[in-house]
C-alpha cells in the first residue's frame, strides 16, 4: 500500500469518520490507522477477506466523494499554509507586536 494514499486516507478519516456507519469506520481504521491486514479484520468480524476489502474500497469512494463536496480537507490544508505565511510575515516585520502574536497563537489552537 503506498503511503501517500494511506496518508490522505488517515486525514479524510479524520474530518468525515462521524458520517461512516460504524462498520465502516472500525474497518478503515483497523485498515488504515492500525495497520490491520485484510485477514486480519475478517478474522476480527468473522467475514471473508473479500467482504472487507469490499467494504473499505466502498467507504475510500465514499470518503472521496464527501471531500469533493465539501472540501474540509483541502479548505484546512489551505488554512494551515494561509497561516503559516502570515504567522511567519508578522514574525519578520512586527517581532514586537504582542496583539498580532496573540492573534496568530489562538488562530493556530482552534486547529489542534
């Protein structure tokens, strides 16, 4: 599996995970986050190989589709660099300016 579809899996895990049925969720994340086997999920819920990889390349479309219509993936990715550059422009031409810094500090917690 490469990591960068595991990467971008893991991320829209985490914004869309609430609007999965909980079978979709347990299987992705044992897929996914801990890095269970197919054989390994079967086993776990007594269902054939096939039934889980069905249902985890059901619930990746299902997670692709939601980020084509909303965007929360791609909107924080933009956010985070957004920020970035601001937090590093205020840093370079206002080091001084404490209103700003604080400004930027409690912009950057509401992501975390």
């Amino acid at each position: 599996m490469e990591i960068e579809k595991t990467n971008r899996m893991n991320a829209l895990f985490e914004f869309y995970a609430t609007l999965l049925t909980e079978k979709q969720m347990n299987y992705m994340e044992l897929y996914y986050a801990d890095d269970f086997s197919l054989g390994e999920i079967a086993e776990e819920y007594q269902v054939s190989r096939q039934a889980v990889y069905d249902n985890i390349k059901r619930t990746e479309k299902i997670i692709e589709e939601y980020e084509r219509k909303l965007h929360l993936f791609s909107d924080y990715i933009v956010r985070e660099e957004q920020l970035d550059k601001l937090a590093q422009y205020v840093t370079e031409h206002y080091p001084k300016d404490e209103v700003l810094a604080e400004a930027i500090t409690g912009l950057q917690d509401l992501d975390e």
